[in-house]
C-alpha cells in the first residue's frame, strides 16, 4: 500500500519545500491542507504521518486564527491517541509544544539569517541526527520559541539564543525550529510576507535581505543535504518505533 502523509500548511508559500523531491523519489503521496485560507483538517483515518509547517501567526494567537484550537487538537490525537509519526517544523515545532502541554512564548531574541544550532548530549545519541554534525548552520526565520518542552520530551539542539531548537516525544514525533527544507527561492518568497519582512528588517536592517539570500544560497547544497539526511532519519526512526 503507498503510503499516504497529511501536510499542515499555514501560508502557501511555506511548504514542504525540498521535503516534496524526497518524499515523490520515495513514492509516497501527500495532501496538502491550508489552514489559513480556511480548508477543513479531515480525518487522520488513511495517513501514515503528519507533518506540520512554518507560518506567521503565533501559537497562542486563536482569536486572530481560530482553526488554531483544532490544529492543536489534532496534533494531540496523531501524537498521543494514534502515535502517528509527527515531523514539525518552525511553527510545526512550537504546536508541537504547545499542544502537548509545553510553553510557548515570545523569543527575547529573534534569530533571522543563517545561524548556528548545537546538538546537545542527547541529540548526538539520537538516531534522528545520525550522521549529522554536532554544530552546523541553519536558516532561522522566528520571534517565538518553546519555552518549556512537554512534560515527556527530550530537547536535543540549542542555538546561542533559543534553548529548545529541537526535541522529540515518544519514538515518533519531532520537531525542530530552525528550516532545513528550504530551496533557492525560499527567502524571496517569505520576504513577501509582511510579518516576515517586518521581523527580518527589524534584525538585519533595511537592506538585510539581500545579504540573507546570498548567505542561504551559498548554503544551499549544506542545506538540502541536511535536509536529506534528517528526513531520512525521521522516515527510518519514526516508521521503524
């Protein structure tokens, strides 16, 4: 049977990125689900995974973004009723959290550019960074971070200005703050974004974009190598549990 995920989206532009190359060499089939322009979240029946993107919006905002409240709700029942493997990026790392009885707040310190992200013991032992160097740099786009992990989680990254870069809960389900999925158009399309644009001016200055694009694309082949190394970590521990 071809396996079958379930994508998160809360923008169009923030997609699974290079995560859609591997997972069509892989013959699996995904649907695609827009929160932010109002599609319904269907049934977990039939998937095999979920996978939750970035976004603008902040966890905690569901008066200004009311599918919010049942985001959440299903993040908790593939994680915890289904034991679904999970994959959450950026905002997909902070529902995560939030979902699971964790904290999730305003960072005291933006991190926007590419920037350094340290495994810490447990995530030089964890088979989802195998093969994966102890520091190495990645694309940072966020104002809010996880303050406090779940009850049950094991924090395995940290960067210089946010102590919870990724974690994992139970044997399926991780997540991580920083983006790895990201392909030679990513930063053009998110400076589009208003708050995207605004947070990235308010860190890197007023010409700040044009110095982030030139360090992401001189990134780029250490960026979907990553990207190639961590998914197939993720398929390989998550599908295996």
């Amino acid at each position: 049977m071809t396996a079958r995920f379930l994508v998160l989206q809360h923008v169009d532009v923030e997609h699974p990125g290079i995560f859609r190359q591997f997972m069509a060499t892989d013959g699996i089939r995904w649907d695609t689900v827009e929160l932010d322009v109002g599609e319904p979240l269907p049934a977990l029946d039939g998937y095999q995974a979920l996978i939750v993107m970035g976004g603008p919006m902040d966890t905690w905002e569901e008066d200004l973004h009311p599918w919010l409240k049942a985001e959440k709700a299903m993040i908790r029942e593939a994680v915890r009723t289904r034991g679904l493997p999970y994959l959450g990026v950026c905002l997909g790392h902070q529902l995560l959290a939030a979902a699971l009885d964790g904290e999730v707040s305003k960072a005291a310190v933006a991190e926007v550019g590419v920037m350094p992200v340290a495994l810490n013991a447990a995530g030089r032992a964890s088979p989802f960074f195998t093969g994966v160097e102890a520091e190495f740099d990645a694309l940072q786009w966020h104002g809010a971070e996880v303050r406090r992990p779940p009850p049950d989680a094991t924090v395995l990254a940290h960067s210089p200005a946010c102590a919870v870069q990724s974690m994992v809960v139970g044997q399926r389900a991780f997540s991580f703050q920083f983006h790895v999925e990201v392909e030679p158009n990513t930063v053009d399309d998110w400076v589009a974004i208003a708050a995207y644009r605004e947070s990235l001016t308010r860190v890197l200055g007023a010409d700040g974009a044009d110095g982030f694009r030139r360090r992401a694309n001189a990134c780029m082949p250490r960026f979907n190598a990553l990207a190639r190394l961590i998914y197939d970590n993720w398929r390989r521990v998550a599908f295996s549990a």
